[in-house]
C-alpha cells in the first residue's frame, strides 16, 4: 500500500497505523492464549493466515480519519479500537478456516489449510474458537452497542453464506442475487469496521453512516476482485487454490455477466464448460467476450462510489490512506 | 420428569415452568426468522433437535429457586430468565449441529441430521448460524456481564472439544484427561446456566457458586450418561447413532475404567475390539468387568454431589424439581 501513498506527509500516519497494528496483533494472540498446547498449536497455525489486515486497518484508519486534523497529533485512538480491529480479524479469520472447510481447500497463503494438515473436524471446532473468542474479546469492552452491532453483522455474514451454498451448481444465478450474496457475505463485515472505527472516535450519525457506505461498497468491489482472481489469477501471486468457485459450482460476476451477454451458442459452450469444470475453456470464452474486463469495470465503479462518501470527512492523511486502500482493492493480484 | 414430582405441590410450578418454556421456544424461533426462506427452512429443521430442554429448564428453575418462597407466587420470573435459557439452547443446538458433522452421525432425535440431508457444508454455516444468532440474542439484554460469562463459556467448550479431537484414538486416556474434556466441552455450559439463572434472580455469590457447582457436576453426570448410552443404549429409545464414539476412537469413561482395571489378557482383548470398533464384543466385556456399572456409579456419585450443592437454598418446589432433575439425568434411557 505504501507505493500508492501520495505525499511523505502520510509518512508520520502510515508510521502510527503500523504500530498500532502491533498493538492489535499482540491483542489477537493474547486473547487465544489457552492453557492448552494443543489449543495453541492450532491458533499459532490461523496466525500464518494473516495478509493484508485489511478489515483491522479500516478500524483504525476511519477511527483516525474522524478525528483527524490537518496535522497529525498521535495518539489519537483508544484502545477500544485496537480490541475492536482485533474483533474483526477474529471473525474474518473464523470465517477463512469454515470457508477452507467448505471449499476443501488445502493451501492458503502459500501453506498448507488447517483442513488439510488435521482435518475438517478440527478446523470446524477451530473456527467455532474463533468465533467465541472474537465475541468474548468484543463483551470485555462492556459495550452492549459494538456486541449487538457485531451480532447482527455474523448474523448477515452467515446468512450470505448458507445462501450461496444454497445457489451452488445453479447457472441461473442472477446479478441482483450474486450482489445479496456478497453484500451480507462480505461487504456488511467491511462495512461495520468503518462503522465501528468512527462510532468509537464519536463521529456524527452522518459521518459514521457515509463510512459504513464506503465500507460496504469497497466490501462488494474485494469480493468482486477475489472471484476474479479465483477465476484469472496466478496462483503463485494468489497464494491459494485457484479455480475453486467453478470447482465447487459457484458462479460469480465475470460468468453471469458472460452468460447474461452471450448469444445462443457462446451460451451452450460456456455451460457445457461449467458443466465439466474446466476453467481455461471458459475462461478463455470470457476473455473473449469482455466478462471478465466488464466484471473488473463494476469493481471500479464500487471504487468510485466508495471514495465519493469519504468527501464529507475533513482532508488528512487518514483519508487520503483510506481512498489509497479503495483503489488498492481492486488493482491486487493477491 | 413429571414421573419424578414427590407431591402434586409441585404442580403449579411445573405448570409455569411449562408456560415458560413454550415463551423461551418463541424466544428461540423469533430470533431465528430471517428474511430469506432457504434459511428458515434450515432453522425449522433444528427446531425438530429440541429435546429435553434441560439447558433453558436449568436457566429457569434456578431462578425460581433463588427467589422462591414456600408458597408459589408467579411471576418471579424476568424477560431476561426466558431470553438467556433460549440463548443456551441455541448454542446447545449449534454444538449438535457441528458435533454430527464432527461425527458424520446421519440420525439424531429419530430423523436426519442436516449434515446428511444438505451436506458437511451446510451444516458447518447452519452451527456458525446458531453461535452468531445466540451472541446476537444476548446482546440485545444489554448487560456486558452475562456477554462476558457466555464468552468465557463457549470459549471453553470449543477448547473442551478441541482437546477431546486432539486425544481420538488415544487409548491411553486417562481419567483426569476424560473428566477435563467432559467439564469444559459440557458441564461448563449446565453450570453457566445455573449460575445466570439465579444471578438474574438476584442470588448472593454463595448461592451463585453453589448453583454454578451444582449445574457443573450435573453436567460431567449428564455426560457420563451420555456416553454410556452409546455404548450401551437401545438405538430406539436413545433416538440417535449410537456406537459413534468407538467408530470415532473417543475413549470414554467405562472403557478407561476396563483398561484400567483389567488383568493383561484382558486388556490385550480390550484393546483388539477398539482396534476393530467391535462394539458388541467390547460391550460384553465391559459388563462382565463391571466397567458399565462402575462408570454408571461414578455418575450417581456426582448427582449425589450435585444435589449436596442445593442444600443452601430455602426449601421450595423449585428446588425439589431440580433434585429431581439430578436424578433423572443418570436414569434415562435417552
């Protein structure tokens, strides 16, 4: 992220949200520290999973952003907010290990998945632990409003779940319901971090709804980006089994797009070659027909959406770096 | 249970807990109804688990207990007693959810499990379900506290759980390793329920930690129980697979007790059934070492503890049902 950073005058700011995402990841290990050394064998291995900490770094740069000055004056965030950013990387992290399960997985960032050194019922219970621990950690703030915000948020997250596996294998799966899909699936989590990181700096009710926006549609514009990078992605860059979605019936953007826009017989190939699971038939189909550029263009658009509900915050550094993180999203390739 | 009442003084309290629990159902259902009918129809299917409703029933005798007078004057009871025995229901429900999966079981309660029905995957996301929905649920009581204590429950039992995948074809297990699996992947749950039912009844700490202690030992004993109905139990009346915990190499306590106190030869034949999963040999064996009986024993022994623990109570029907209760968990036949 630091190649996109504008100016040296983010320097200082880039320099503080490192730190303190020290700070959160000391919290994230404290919080699974057991008294049991089978225990913490297991939570040692879900630590490897740890990459961009995108969702602890909105906690904090939007809890930065709406306090922020002109000029940077640390510390300017409490810890509450580091608790929180260790939260919702709990979750996220409960929600790779179930998802590994789900897909049967075997290599995440480049190691093996929990799955597949001890087996699904392990990295089932494992991400039951991860769960209670991120609600347990989340109830020591003695906040009711941040557990209740977070509950209803796994609530819509495992709902955008159990529906899309209740679409797998279905080729008629439509914009408006891939876009439900990924909205509870995905973005409400991204959304709430922008949520609670201004609600926890005491921003207005206008400012913590625009952050919750952005989150949101940034949210959609990852998913969007991951189901690209499954379906056209390296992956050596990626860092994890690729071609899943199509293995495990799932149908994302850059297919219904194909689907919805080919003609006749463009469509009975492209079915014939979900049909039989082979990516690079229907990957090619759909570098030919534009899909997949048309699918990267709606995760621009999110983009722009995104950065145009952060024009209400008062210019800084933090805002800068949370337009920077947007435009990352979609240009990654891991 | 009713089988159980000494006196038809009794009466009126076992018709109001009866009230209470059809509330604590509606409780349980409204938070469960979602927007999206794939997920209702999920959540139906559990609803059809329910059993003997001993979590919520503990939640609610127990407040009873700790407000009761000799004479019966409902209602003594709070919204609150009704919304934290659904909350413990529900996470019970997401542990038996993800406990057939754990067990690939294809039967529970007389009908099919969800794991059989719809699939590993769709029962992994249904528990995540449940676990979200039954923090979601406690939340909304609005008291950091019963957060906190439920935190540290659930944390627990996933670790009791995790312990006991850790220890599957160990057949070495020794009994303080069973008992330490046994106590926090179930009776830390039953004790919780006590100790918030009469914590939101106002109980003094003493009560508190008496009825804690009481609901622990009752748990270890209800699992005990549990774990010879496997082995032990009519597949009819239990209404679940049974010898699940032989063909999953779970070392449960008669079988300690057999490898423990038989002579050489017998410990070698012993040891050759479990190599094999030879149930019905095993089970000969144990019955003829008194390893069945023993295990049965220790179990009684813990309702004796357990009902010890119910002596600083005022005498009331409240009380006189949760002895009875005790009784009936080392008793049944399912």
């Amino acid at each position: 992220m630091s190649a996109l950073l504008p100016t040296s005058a983010h320097q200082p700011t880039a320099e503080f949200l490192a730190r303190e995402l020290v700070e959160v990841e000391r919290i994230f290990e404290a919080q699974l520290a057991s008294d049991l050394p089978a225990v913490n064998a297991l939570c040692r291995h879900v630590e490897r999973y740890r990459g961009k900490m995108l969702r602890p770094t909105l906690v904090l740069l939007t809890g930065l952003a709406v306090r922020a000055r002109q000029q940077f004056e640390p510390p300017v965030l409490g810890r509450e907010h580091r608790v929180v950013a260790a939260v919702v990387e709990m979750i996220h992290m409960a929600t790779l290990v179930h998802d590994d399960v789900l897909d049967e997985a075997d290599v995440r960032r480049q190691g093996a998945t929990v799955n597949r050194l001890r087996g699904n019922e392990m990295a089932v219970m494992l991400g039951d632990y991860l769960i209670s621990n991120s609600f347990h950690l989340c109830s020591t703030l003695g906040d009711p409003a941040i557990n209740l915000r977070l509950g209803q948020t796994t609530n819509t997250l495992c709902e955008g779940e159990l529906i899309q596996l209740h679409h797998r294998e279905n080729a008629s799966l439509d914009e408006e319901t891939y876009f439900e899909i990924v909205r509870r699936k995905t973005a409400v989590l991204v959304g709430a971090c922008c949520r609670l990181g201004a609600t926890l700096s005491g921003g207005s009710p206008t400012v913590i709804a625009a952050l919750d926006a952005f989150g949101t549609a940034l949210g959609i514009a990852f998913q969007i980006q991951d189901d690209l990078l499954d379906l056209a992605g390296r992956a050596d860059i990626v860092g994890k089994s690729l071609g899943r979605d199509l293995e495990k019936g799932k149908v994302t953007l850059p297919i219904i797009i194909h689907l919805a826009t080919a003609d006749l017989p463009a469509r009975r190939d492209a079915l014939a070659a979900i049909e039989r699971r082979d990516a690079p038939r229907l990957l090619a189909q759909m570098r030919g027909s534009g899909s997949i550029d048309a699918a990267h263009q709606r995760a621009r658009a999110l983009v722009v959406d995104a950065k145009r509900e952060l024009q209400g915050l008062v210019p800084s550094p933090a805002r800068d770096l949370l337009e920077a993180m947007a435009e990352a999203v979609v240009e990654r390739e891991r």
